[in-house]
C-alpha cells in the first residue's frame, strides 16, 4: 500500500433488512439514490465511510460493488452481513472475517466443473489487521449461492467446500474485488445454524428478521477497529 493520509472507505451491505437495520441504527441525515442502490456518508470513528446498498444474490452485488469503485475509487471495500452457519462448524453469533470464498452453484457440464468453480474462487487478504480480533470474531471460509442454504447440500459445503457458512454475495463481491484489485474486507455473522436435517429459518423468514438488526449493531461497533487498522497500515 502506498502513502495516504486519508483512505477512501465504502461499505456494502446487502439484504434489504441489514439495510433498514443500519438506517435505524444510524439514522443518516441524507440518504441519495442511484441506479444500484441507495446511499449515503457518515462518520464511524474519525472515519468517512460511504455505505451503500448493494442489494442481495450475485448479480447485483457484483454489479454494485464496480459502480461504488468506479466512483469513489474506494482504498477499501467492505462487505457487513449476516450468513447462515453449517452446525458443528460455526456457532450463532459469531462473526466470520472472510479470508477466501467460493461460488457453490456453479456448474459446467460440457466441461471440467472444477475449473469453473475455481475461475470464481477469491483470497482476501487480511493480514493487516493482525490476530488480535473483536471478540467472537475468526478467520474463517465462506460460500456464495443464489440461495438460502437447503440443508441437503450440508456435506457438500463442509465436506467438498470446506466452509463453516454461507451466504448469496460473497463471493461476487470478492470476485469483483479481485479483478479490479481492489482491498477487501469481508465480515459475515452468523444468524441462522442449518444442520444436516433442517435449516431454522426454512419458511421463517420473521426468525432471521428479529435477529438481523443485533448482528448489524455489533458489525457496525466494531468497524471503527477495522478502519483504524487499515489507517495505521497504510
């Protein structure tokens, strides 16, 4: 990283209910519109931070993540949201600082599949921010599909993926991160557990709700720490 006194930060958020919730928590003075999605610019800390609205599944989110960079140039991008956790693998609660993510519903039939899944894989880099984490926080994998996780694909996420959780747009917003080599942070908290046999929140969408705004109120405690470790890094 080069010199700069004054690091250009944006924050994604993605599903519509982590959205409302950081509206709530806050309360922005303006908020503006564009054609992919809705924004504004606030203080966290001694930090300006834009926070946008990239909306939820891939498409979006990795179309909003190169419009924020193409106009704002941003020095780093991150991602605040909620994932849903594997059981046995990941504890309710905990928050995932996302070092490497992959794409589950890719599938090439006329040719090698593995090699489409991997054209899709990203590696964040997050050794600036050192070991010593808010609580409850680790490194950790994440997958990204167009879906909520169906408990079926439990072995196929820990077992041939290697994650803990999942969510929709990781992985397209560290795709798009990469391509454009752009820094990255990602960090997803984990508000619904799906075991082998069944997912919580399958036709409960009231259930993720009621948890979403005390996982994006923890998020949003703890960026001033992420923003004052890229400062100092820089």
């Amino acid at each position: 990283m080069g010199a700069h006194t004054t690091p250009v930060f944006v924050v994604l958020i993605s599903a519509n209910s982590e959205w409302q919730a950081v509206l709530d928590i806050l309360v922005p003075v303006q908020v503006l519109s564009s054609p992919l999605g809705d924004w504004f610019i606030t203080k966290i800390g001694q930090h300006k931070v834009v926070f946008f609205h990239s909306g939820w599944g891939k498409t979006r989110s990795a179309a909003a993540t190169q419009y924020t960079i193409n106009h704002w140039q941003p020095d780093l991008v991150i991602n605040l949201g909620t994932c849903g956790g594997l059981e046995g693998h990941a504890v309710l609660g905990e928050t995932l600082l996302v070092t490497r993510t992959v794409m589950y519903d890719v599938y090439e039939r006329m040719g090698d599949s593995n090699r489409a899944i991997d054209y899709y894989r990203s590696e964040l880099d997050t050794t600036w921010i050192g070991n010593d984490l808010p609580p409850a926080t680790r490194r950790a994998a994440i997958a990204s599909a167009d879906q909520d996780i169906d408990f079926q694909n439990f072995s196929i996420l820990t077992e041939d993926f290697g994650v803990p959780a999942a969510d929709w747009e990781s992985a397209a917003i560290a795709w798009t991160l990469k391509v454009n080599q752009v820094p990255g942070l990602i960090l997803r908290s984990v508000s619904d557990v799906i075991s082998p046999t069944g997912s919580e929140t399958d036709g409960n969408h009231a259930l993720w709700r009621s948890r979403v705004k005390v996982v994006m109120e923890k998020s949003l405690q703890n960026l001033a720490f992420y923003l004052d470790k890229f400062t100092n890094a820089i």
